[in-house]
C-alpha cells in the first residue's frame, strides 16, 4: 500500500483544508484558508516512505497528495501566504510504482522521485 492524503486522514482535500490546514496555518499565525482557489503552477508528486507527498517550494515542508482532487496547499506557510492551491503532478505509470513499491516489506524503503523508471525501481532490489 502506498498512501495518499484521503486514506491516511479519511477525508478529502477540502475537508483536509479546512480542518488539519487552517489549524496548523493558524497557529503559525497565518490565515485559514476558506475557499479553494487553483494557483497556475504544478509541482510533481514523489514518494516518501510509502506516502504520495509533495515537497512545498517556498518552506521546504510537504504533505500528502489528495486524489482525485491533485492539489497542494502547505500547512506552514499557505503557499507563501498566497493561500492558492498548486496543482500536483502525478506520473502516469502510478499504479506500476506503486505495484513494485508494494511489494517491499520496509516502508523505509517504499520510495520514488519524479522520472525515476519502472525498470530503475525494480533494479534497486531492497526489501
Ligand atoms: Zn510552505
């Protein structure tokens, strides 16, 4: 199993927003964010330890990718206080990573970056 953000927290992306988001946003003295409003920028999804995540690029933080939504608002910083949601790129071949990945017994070792092949992770071994 690989996770995304809606079967780690049982929710989906707004419900993540306006709950886990907003709250930790408020505490860093930010805003919440009320509304979903789409940004015109992508960033690509990577796999961290059997997680789909996304890496922000203003702080540095991550969080879990949401499907079928494919959207990404950072919990630290708002997207740079901008409180727009970027778009997450998801490679086509996900099942297929997901499928090798799977079948690794280490969550440690569960992991995937953008333009990495099939083939390349099949050839790492691991366990
Ligand atoms: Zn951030």
């Amino acid at each position: 199993m690989i996770y995304t953000g809606e079967l780690y927290h049982k929710c989906d992306f707004s419900q993540h927003l306006a709950s886990t988001v907003s709250r930790h946003l408020q505490k860093m003295g930010l805003q919440p964010v009320r509304e979903i409003i789409v940004a015109d920028r992508v960033i690509e999804a990577r796999v961290n330890h059997a997680r789909w995540i996304a890496d922000c690029p203003h702080c540095r933080s991550a969080d879990f990718v949401f499907t079928p939504e494919l959207l990404f608002m950072c919990a630290n910083c708002g997207n740079d206080s901008s409180y727009q949601c970027y778009q997450v790129a998801v490679p086509g071949n996900r099942s297929a990573i997901e499928a090798v990945l799977s079948e690794r017994d280490k969550i440690e070792n569960r992991n995937w970056e953008p333009g990495q092949t099939v083939q390349e992770l099949e050839s790492e071994g691991g366990d």
